[in-house]
C-alpha cells in the first residue's frame, strides 16, 4: 500500500478549511452559558411563533438561504424557498407546532449553537395532538444574526394517546 503524497493530503483538508466553524476568533456578540441558552429559546418561540401564524416572511428569515432541511417523511430540502413553500402547502392553517419538555442547547465554537428537543403537531381549531418528532437545528451567529443552517427532523410519528 503506497503513502498519500502531500498533495491529496493537502486535497483532504480544504472541507476543513473552508468549513464557516472553523474561522478563527469568535463572532461578536456570541453569548455563552445562561444568555446562550435564553438566546436559543428565544429563537425557538420566535421561529415558530410566525409558523403557526403563517406568517412566512419572518419564518424565512431564520433560515440560511442555502440551509439544509432533512426530514424523515419529507426528505431533503436545500434552499430557505423549498422550506418556506413546503411550509405554506403543507402546514399553514392546519397544524400548530407545540414545544415539549425543555429544549437542549449547546454551544458550537465560533459558530453558534446546537438545538435539540421534541415538538408535537395538533390540528388548527382542534385541541388534540396528533403527531410528535424530535428536531436537531444547528444555528449560525453572524453579522449580528441568528440563522438556521441545518434542520434534522425525524422520529415522526402518531401519538397513541392524543394529549387534550
């Protein structure tokens, strides 16, 4: 088995390189502990406070222009347009996003930060809920903004129970 000359090894690191979180230095006005934590949920209600009112204009601004979206029942969307459309078509006006239980946070170095938790969906005008899923949103500070980059939202499924 030969050695990996210089040159592929070079080839190698350049996703490394070029990867946003690996830029030196943290941006401005990143907070840390407590104040990242209550940044976080405060994104969270904010984001999908304009999802349940279908209010897509300042839904579509917590989403990178190029995010990626992966949804288990949905697959793969790439752009802030496929998630505000899938959104309008699917979810506007017909299901409300409720949080449950308390919502994880983590810091990701010069980046931003990591959310995580479980959501249940329930039927406009309805006060059961149908559905539950877990979601995993990575968030980029930037230029004094707060945008998601990528969305994991998975473990869909029917609650047997429907909470009331």
């Amino acid at each position: 088995m030969s050695k990996p000359s210089l040159t592929s090894l070079a080839l190698l690191m350049i996703p490394l390189m070029t990867c946003p979180g690996a830029r030196a230095g943290a941006p401005d006005g990143l907070p840390s502990g407590d104040a990242l934590v209550k940044t976080v949920n405060d994104l969270d209600t904010k984001v999908f406070d304009a999802y349940n009112t279908c209010d897509l204009d300042t839904f579509g601004k917590y989403f990178d222009a190029n995010v990626e979206f992966y949804h288990d029942k949905g697959g793969l969307m790439t752009t802030r347009e496929a998630v505000v459309d899938a959104t309008r078509k699917n979810i506007c006006h017909k299901v409300r996003r409720e949080l449950v239980g308390k919502l994880e946070v983590y810091p990701i170095k010069d980046f931003g930060a990591i959310e995580a938790g479980t959501h249940r969906f329930c039927a406009i005008g309805s006060k059961t809920c149908q559905g539950q899923g877990k979601f995993l949103h990575i968030w980029r500070y930037k230029d004094g903004q707060w945008q998601m980059t990528r969305v994991v939202s998975y473990d869909h499924r029917s609650i047997e129970n429907p909470i009331k």
